[in-house]
DNA sequence: AGTTAATGGACGTTTTGTGTCCCGGGTATG
DNA sequence: CATACCCGGGACACAAAACGTCCATTAACT
C-alpha cells in the first residue's frame, strides 16, 4: 500500500498536497458538523476564493452539501473520510516528521524515507535515490558541487542519472583524502556522479594527515590550487553525516586525538569536522579542501544521513547551523524528535 | 489496494487521468525506443505542445532522457513502468472495458464498477451510488427525470442526497403500475428520489392490464393527462433493465403471453418494453406513460443494470439504440463484451 | 425587528496552459 | 560528401483557468 504511493509521488508529485487538503477540507467540516466558507477558511488557512474552489469541487463529487446555513458532510463523505483515514496516517506521518524537523532547525527541506537504514538494505537504496532526487531538485546550471565519501554517499552516486540540467556541472570532493576504502573516498564518489550524469569532474590528491609545511607546498602547485579554489567557491555541498566514534576508529585517528575527542564530547562528524551534542566544532582533521567558513557562501547545503544509531548525530550538526536540505529515514527522524 | 485508488478516484478524478497520460507516454516511449516529439504526439494522440509539457515533465522527474537523437526512457523510469503496471491495470481495467462497450454501441458514457451484483450485495450497492452519481452529472435544472421500478433503482433511490441542482427537478415515474411490490414500485422510487433529493414528484395512478376503453377514460382525466404529458416530454430517463422471462413471472403475465415472449425470443425488459436479441421490440406492456417514441426527444436516457446474468439482456437493449448513457458491473460488462 | 453569517453570482486581474512557428544542429540516406 | 529530414528547445501570442475581491440575497438567531 505504501508502494503504491510512493510510485504515485513520481509520477504525481503534488498528488499528496491535493489530497491531504481535500482530505482536511472533509475531516473539518466533519469536525465542525456545519460550517460556513469563510470561518473554515481562516481555520485551515487557506484564502477563501481557493476554499471555495475546492468545496465546488467537492460538492460536485457528492463528498459534501450545502445550503444556505453552511456546509456540512454528506454520507459518501463521511465514508469515503473513514476509508481514507489509515492512508493519510501511512502517507502523512513521514510529511509530519519532515515538517517538525524543518520547523525545528530552520532548514530549507527535510525529506524522510521511510524506514531504518540500519536494518534495512533497502532503506538505504531508497535514502540515496532521495539524495539524488534532492541533488537534481538543486541543481541549476553549471553549478559547482562538492560532495563527500562515505557508504551513503556512494548509495547517491548510485541512484543519479543522466540529466541535461547537469551537463554542465563540475563534481569535486568536498576535502582531501580521509583514509577511507577507494570506493568511498569523495575522489572516486565524485568521478562517479560526474560520469552517471554526464557531468565533469577534478580530483584532489593530497595524502592524509599534511603537515603545516606540506600543506604549504601542495597548495603551491597550480593545479591543486585550482582544484581547491573550485570547492571553496561551490554553490552546492552534498554530504555524509557519521558517528565521531566510528568515524574516527575507521580514520585510524591516533589514539590521543581520539581521547581528546571523547574528552570534548564529540558525536558528529561531517566533511572532516567533529561536532559535539551543541554543535560546536571541537576537532578539525587537518586536509586541505572545504573549510567550515566557505560554507557561508554556499547556496545549499545537503545532508544526507540515515539510521537510527545515527540520529543523534545528525542532531549535533544540525544544531551547527549550516544545513540546508536533510534528508534522513524514518528511524533516524524519529530519534532526531527526540533530541529537540 | 484496489480500495485506495477507488478512494483517489473519487478525491482526486483528473490526477487519475493525468496519471493514466504519463503512464501511457512512457510506456509508449519505451516501446519504440528512441522517438520524437512529434512522431509520438501523433501516435498517442495529442498535440505537440501538451506532450512536450509532460516530457519537461517527466525529464525533470528523471524518468526519461533526451538528446539530440530523440527521446528514450531512463533506468528509473523503466523500474517505475514496471512496478505500475498491476496499478494501472486496477485502476483502468475497468475504464478500458467501459470505453470498449461506449464505442460498441455508441454511447456517450459507460460506467463500470467493480464485482458482479449477482453474487455480491456491496456491488449492488455500488452500483446504486454509480447510477446516483451519473444521474446527478446529468440534472442541469428544473428538468422532468421519469424512473422506473426495480431493485436497482430503488438502489440509486437510497444513494441520492440533497442537492441545490435538482431541487427543481421533477421526478415522475415512466409508466404506471406493473404490479410489483410496493417499494420497489416506479411511484414509489420517484417519491423517494425526490425527497432525497429535496425535487418534486408526480405520481402515476393507474392499474396494470388496461382495457382499451378504460385507457381513454383514465387519459380524459386531466390530473392524470398532466402527469402523462410531463413523462412524455421528460429530459432524463432512468431505468433499470431486466430479463425477459424473469420480468414476465414476476409481473405475473399470463402463460399465453408469456409463451408468444419465448416464440419471439424475448431477452431483455426496459420500461415495460420486451426486446430480442437484435434490440427489435416484440411486445409491450400495455399501460400509460412513456413510450418508446417518446425517447426520441429524451435528452438523457440512462440504463443501469448489473450481474452477470443481466450480460445479454443488456446488450439486447443497447442494441435497439436509444441508450445514452450505462451503468453496469464488471460481471456484465464482460458478459457484453462476448456479444459484440 | 435587527443582526449576523451563510451561499452564490459577478468581474477584473493574474497566472497557467496551449497552439504555432522557427532555429540550429545532428542523422541518415543517397 | 551533400542534402533532406527530424530532433529538441526557444519564443510568443492567445485562450483558459485560477484567484482576489466585492456584493446581493437570505436563513437563523437574538
């Protein structure tokens, strides 16, 4: 039943917004018993030319009468309400969380798919086809896109396609290498979103853990510089949010950072940035690339996390501030509820 | 969840519509692999400027693709054509078969609802709220509606509800008496339809098994011919349809008569009149009210009937011409698909 | 009897959808 | 290699639908 919403959403993207305002016009008239048109307009917020469309509308479907004391349901209506009221549940619930999320921290866009990344393979699949959608959502033209490693992300790279609105634009890992496994290091999840869309693509190869005077070196070099000036100056971050635990034992961090971070509280990692339970950046991993800063001139923003183990995580980084877009699962929204 | 999209068709009729479109352009789309704009305008039959509306469209949702060459379908667009197709079936197998049975005989609309009255009372029921609905689309104002007796009418009876557009409806029933019980009487579906529906009724006094001599005394009297010439000159006709030899036991028609139906190989009964296989007439009741010649200027003539037992006799009366309008069950609807 | 709040009609304005034409550029065909 | 054809996409005028706003009329309530 779910399914068959969900393949109706692609085809009918606005069929949930029609639907859940018919379906409140019904349940509050139902509510109301007899109603007039202005009173239930300021009550569900609607302007009253809109309400009125929808109520002839309605009418026309024998869902509703009317006559000169007000509307009221018919009994079509008041069956057609309670068959509907399981599906608005199933279909809604998901919108609701989206809403409260949004709401919560400010953000632009909140997608939730339903259910938990963490049990399900299949979660995980529906979380990256979100993520491209939400990416080809964002895209304009020619934009400059810096994206991260990390298993979901490559889950991303996955569900993108070919697209002319994409055509012109340049994929560039978000920061240097992190130490990860080659098939999810940002390098290679950025080759592959640029060759799945038919976009372009620059790589940074720099070492993990540079020092000062390194660093100085690289960043020298013409074509690094470039590379870096192109993240730096991206109107789109996509990007990964992971446990700073987990992420630090899979960056084999030494043993007295990852003390430090325990001692500083660190939850969240994201982009190579350890964030604690406020949002406070309490550890840098040393790479050139995308600097915190730089995501002030960024247009937008996404994040892309799922899984319940991870919500509180992903709370950490929301509270920093500088999300625009998330889009998470069921199971991860749900502890992210329980954090605010 | 076939519940669901029944739901949605009552909720939200022109989305269904627009989901069918977009369906049918990709599965065309995938069918002829590469193909133009207009080429498969003109196949699918629209004009060039609303397909290329659907494909921006359906570009943007990623489920197609275009280049130079032409367009062709995307790997999620193949997976949604997939997984929609049993949706679609449900949702359409139906308006396939009314579409067939409409061209078959020429009708402006055919209406199917699922299940055989026959063996299931919700059917039934259905049909009684498809009859109501399709009686309702066709009031415009202060027309004369004649009904006829039956189960099924006095179904759409018990589904009308008040409404503004026919409180100056008139009902009147088609014919007088044909001796059946009480509540299933024409007089006494016509009453009730318009105090369901807050119109007017007259109604239609006059004894089964008239006398040639008693018709002219009946038809001086003035009430009486009042009530004759406002059926005569009604706008709408809803009547049921029924088989031949059960109509004639019930009515009680004596076995003389009931033997000349079966020499002329009497099929169907609609308004009192008999009809055989080919639609021809073969015999009539003899009482007042509406005659066959009268449908000539009946705008709206509208014939429900349902149950697969019901199949031939149906086709029998669409086959003499005058019906406008079906309403029907998938039982019967497929029994009229074998005869034609 | 007066007041309130209801529907439904009306109308001008804005937004959206549609029909039509054209352009530059690949493709297939000869 | 040349040519005829068909492609997607841009452009634009026009029609239709949606919308905001105001008003007349009328039932219900005080």
């Amino acid at each position: 039943m779910r399914e068959i919403l969900d393949i109706q959403k692609q085809l009918l993207p606005d069929l949930m917004d029609i639907m859940k305002k018919r379906y409140s016009i019904l349940q509050h008239i139902l509510a109301s018993g007899v109603v007039g048109r202005r009173t239930l307009a300021s009550s569900l917020d609607m302007t009253e030319r809109v309400l009125r469309g929808e109520v002839d509308f309605l009418k026309e479907q024998g869902l509703l009468e009317t006559d000169v004391t007000g509307m009221k349901i018919s009994e079509s209506g008041r069956q057609l309400l309670e068959a509907m009221e399981p599906i608005i549940k199933l279909a809604f619930g998901l919108t609701d969380l989206e809403e409260s999320i949004r709401q919560a921290f400010g953000m632009s866009q909140v997608i939730v798919v339903p259910g938990d990344s963490d049990t399900s393979d299949f979660t995980k699949k529906e979380l990256g086809r979100a993520g491209a959608a939400a990416l080809r959502k964002n895209v304009t033209k020619d934009d400059i896109i810096a994206v991260t490693g990390g298993s979901t992300m490559a889950q991303i790279a996955n569900n993108l396609a070919i697209s002319s609105r994409m055509k012109g634009s340049w994929f560039v890992p978000a920061r240097g290498g992190l130490g990860e496994s080659v098939d999810m290091q940002a390098n290679t999840i950025a080759s592959i979103m640029a060759k799945k869309t038919g976009g372009k693509y620059r790589l940074l190869h720099v070492p993990d853990h540079l020092g000062e005077e390194a660093y100085q070196t690289l960043i020298q070099d013409p074509q690094i510089r470039e590379v870096v000036e192109a993240v730096r100056s991206c109107r789109i971050v996509v990007h990964g949010i992971g446990d700073a635990m987990v992420m630090a034992r899979r960056r084999k961090v030494d043993s007295e950072t990852t003390r430090s971070l325990q001692a500083e509280g660190a939850l969240a990692e994201a982009f190579g940035y350890y964030f604690d339970r406020e949002g406070n950046v309490v550890h840098k991993m040393p790479t050139v690339g995308l600097r915190l800063e730089d995501l002030q001139l960024t247009e937008v923003v996404i994040g892309v996390a799922g899984g319940k183990s991870k919500g509180e995580a992903i709370v950490s980084v929301l509270r920093h501030g500088q999300e625009d877009v998330l889009v998470t699962d069921e199971a991860a929204a749900l502890e992210i509820m329980k954090h605010v």
